[in-house]
C-alpha cells in the first residue's frame, strides 16, 4: 500500500509540475511574441521618422535651389537691362 501511495503521490507531483512547466513555456512564448511585436511597432516608427526627415530634407533643398535660380534670374535679367539701356 506504502508503495502504491508514492507512486500515485510522484506521477501527481509529476503531473503538477508539468502543468507548471507549460504555463511558464506559455507565459514566456507570449512575452516572447509581445518583445517581437514592439520591436517591429519600433522599426517602423523609426523608417517613418527617418522618412519625413528625407522629405523634409528634399523639400528644403529643392526650395533653396529654386530661390538660388530665381536670384540668378533676377542677376541675369537686370545685366542684360543695363546692357540695352539706352546710353545717357
């Protein structure tokens, strides 16, 4: 009876255990998949900023290149005006 008692005691024990380590497994694939979840939502967040940085950065840059032309112009304009001035 002694023996019988133990063994249906360790096969209990083992069972309870077992459970236990499931759960933990689950508990850490779920933490596991959540880290992964925020890494991506983080990646992503940073090719967005890095985008609008570009954007920014484009938009800028073509601004100025349009204001330099259009000061050139303006140069090249009032030099041929002198030039057809007529002569005082």
């Amino acid at each position: 009876m002694q023996l019988g008692l133990k063994i249906l005691g360790l096969a209990t024990l083992a069972a309870v255990l077992g459970t236990w380590g499931l759960a933990q497994a689950a508990q850490s694939a779920g933490q596991d998949m959540k880290d992964a979840g925020n890494a991506t939502k983080s990646a992503g967040q940073d090719v967005g900023h890095a985008s609008k940085k570009t954007a920014r950065k484009a938009k800028h840059q073509t601004k100025k290149g349009a204001h330099k032309a259009a000061h050139k112009t303006r140069q090249g304009a009032s030099k041929v005006e002198d030039k057809t001035a007529p002569p005082q």
